[in-house]
C-alpha cells in the first residue's frame, strides 16, 4: 500500500511539473542594417537562441584593445519581458575562478606568497581527517590537483552576505582528499573557495573587496561584483530552467547567490565589463615587464592533465591555443575564450542552464571568423 502511495505521489508530483511553467518560445530577429561581420554574428546567436529557446544572452567580442561587438539578445525574465541589454549583468558561475587565479597572481607578483607554499602554512588553524592535506600546495588548488573533493552542496538559499562568511565556512570544514595532491586532476569549487580566504588572510581584507579594488576598478569593470546584493537591480537578470517532461522554461525561485561561495563562483558581470577585463588582461599578458605578466596563467601546469593552466582551461580551435574558462550554476549558462596570441577574446552570457552545448555553438563559430580575418588582414598588410 504505502509502495503504491509513493508511486501516485511522484505521478502528481509530475503531473504538476508539466503544467506548471510558462509557455515561452523565442523569437529573435536578425538585424540586417549591420555590416558584414556583425549581421554574420548576430544571425548565429538569433538562430542558436530560437533554437535552444534561451530567455536572454549578451556576448562581447574583442580584439587588441578594442571591443568590436557587444550586444545584448532577449529579456531578462520571461514574465516581466525586460530586454536584456549589452550591460546587463549575469551570474557568470565559474569565470569567478579567472579572478580568483588572478588575484592569487598578484600576490606571488608582489612576493607575499610562491605557489609551492603549502597551504596548512598559511592557513594553520584548517581542519583535516587525511594528513595528507599537508602537501596541499597553492599551485595545486590552482589547477585543480589538490586531491580534495568538490562541493556538494551550494546552499544558494542561505544568502550569507556576512563578512565573515567565506572565513566562517572554510574554518568549519574538515578536509578530506580523493587523492594525494599532486597526482591527479579533480575539479574543485571547494580548492577555489578556500584560495578566496587565502587572499583574505594574506591581504587583510575581504575576498570580494580585494577583488573589487585590484582588479574590477582597474579593468572599469565599473557594474560588476562578486556580491550579488552590491548589483543595481535594473541590470539584473533572473535564473531559468525547463521541465523535465512539458520542456515548458520556468523561473527559478532561488538566485544562485551566497557569500561563502564567491571565490569559485559568484562573479556578477556583464559582456561589456567582461570583455574590458579581457583587454586589460590580454594586454598585461604581453607585457614587456615579465614581473606584471600573466603569461604563467595559461601554460599547461599538469603534465597528466595538459588542459589547464593556474585558473584557466586550455584547449586548440582551428590550430590556435586558446584560454578561457566554462561556467554553469542553477539558472545560468556562460563562456568566456580568448586567443592569446592574436589578442582576441569573446565572451557569452546567458540566464539559463538547460541545452548549454549552445555556448561552444555560438563563440566557436565566431572564433573562426575572427581567425580566417586576421589572416586576411596580416596577407593584406
């Protein structure tokens, strides 16, 4: 009796999913008084949106120290129908951890901390059951072969906005490993985290703050944070998923925001700030000062796993290196991707979490466009 209950229970439990939701169907149009390369742009994101039926997405585009293209697509909320503009700001989920990385950068840059430091070193009051979170080295949290395990649960529905509470809960962990660090490759939001309260102890601020003053303002990044109730909400945008069986896109309740889990995944952005960071950050990466250089970031750091760098994930698009990183949290979609060498980078958010190969489907496109004209143009020079 009771197993037949349970049964009748998840029936109407599924029954109610399938009905509830908002009937939404894209319709993006393109815009055809742009010029050659932007309507070529802008009729891959219309056709990917009304494809995939993506509430609202803003991507930017940059090459040298110019933005070439910024716009924003859809609405941010299916029910009030705001247009999504080239300022509006989304979850960008693990692009967070760029900034982290860099910021971790910045300290080895001005000699208050190596990469080979261990980590109980600097933060001798954690707590651990595997001695061998002893041998945990900034550089292994960094790419990701600390041997620790990944979060289980983001608790986005706590909302800390305490200063205290990245401190808080790092202190309250337990550390336990998958593996000896050094040895193997495992993706860890939790590595992040706890780098985000190295630089808290290190500089003697808060994470968020320290991010804000020494990479955000110098990059005018002038609209982003890494605390969500720091966004006016005229630029915000809100989480969107789909049902399971109708497919019908619904709002989600809860934004994935609370403090403790900023260093890894926090980041609220825009396109445009997006793509300012990267022209800053591309140009200090070619920097003729070795010492400010970020060139280090996106060298492969693990001969096992020669896909990362110290914060960045590494791949090749039509034989050129490119760095970049993939985000994804409950509602939202991004990818951020540039090509060091020719200084192009692009950058794409969106404000849902659902057919996400969409990401790659868009920017890769573009990337070879981007690519075949700098070709065209270095013939022609």
């Amino acid at each position: 009796m009771k197993k037949r209950l349970s049964i009748f229970k998840i029936l109407i439990f599924l029954t109610v999913q399938s009905c509830s939701g908002q009937y939404f169907e894209q319709k993006i149009e393109i815009d055809n008084s742009l010029n050659s390369f932007d309507i070529k742009v802008d009729s891959i994101v219309a056709k990917k949106m009304n494809t995939y039926n993506i509430p609202g997405l803003s991507i930017g585009i940059v090459q040298g120290d110019s933005i070439v293209y910024s716009k924003g697509y859809g609405i941010k909320n299916i029910n009030t129908k705001d247009s999504v503009r080239r300022n509006t700001n989304f979850h960008t989920a693990s692009i967070s951890k760029l900034f982290t990385a860099q910021a971790i950068m910045i300290l080895v840059q001005e000699n208050k901390i190596s990469l080979d430091n261990k980590l109980i070193e600097i933060i001798p009051e954690l707590k651990y059951k595997d001695e061998r979170s002893k041998n945990i080295t900034l550089k292994s949290l960094l790419n990701h072969t600390s041997g620790l395990t990944d979060v289980s649960n983001y608790n986005w529905k706590n909302k800390n906005q305490s200063d205290n509470s990245l401190r808080d809960y790092i202190l309250g962990l337990n550390l336990k490993l998958l593996s000896e660090p050094h040895t193997e490759y495992n993706y860890s939001n939790l590595g992040y985290n706890i780098l985000g309260y190295v630089i808290e102890k290190l500089s003697e601020t808060n994470f968020d703050e320290f991010v804000k003053k020494n990479i955000l303002i110098p990059s005018k990044m002038s609209n982003s944070d890494f605390r969500y109730f720091k966004i006016a909400d005229s630029i915000k945008t809100s989480p969107h998923s789909k049902r399971m069986i109708s497919k019908k896109v619904y709002e989600r309740k809860i934004y994935p925001y609370t403090r403790e889990q900023a260093p890894s995944s926090t980041l609220n952005s825009s396109a445009i700030d997006l793509s300012k960071w990267m022209i800053s950050f591309l140009k200090s990466s070619n920097s003729l000062s070795s010492e400010k250089s970020f060139e280090r970031m996106f060298k492969p750091s693990f001969n096992k796993y020669p896909y990362i760098g110290l914060g960045f994930q590494l791949s090749n698009l039509n034989k050129e290196k490119t760095i970049g990183h993939y985000g994804g949290d409950k509602g939202y979609r991004s990818y951020l991707i540039m090509v060091p060498e020719k200084r192009i980078g692009l950058v794409l958010l969106a404000n849902c979490d659902y057919d996400e190969d969409f990401r790659q489907e868009i920017l890769h496109p573009i990337v070879k466009l981007m690519l075949t004209a700098h070709i065209k143009n270095s013939e022609s020079d």
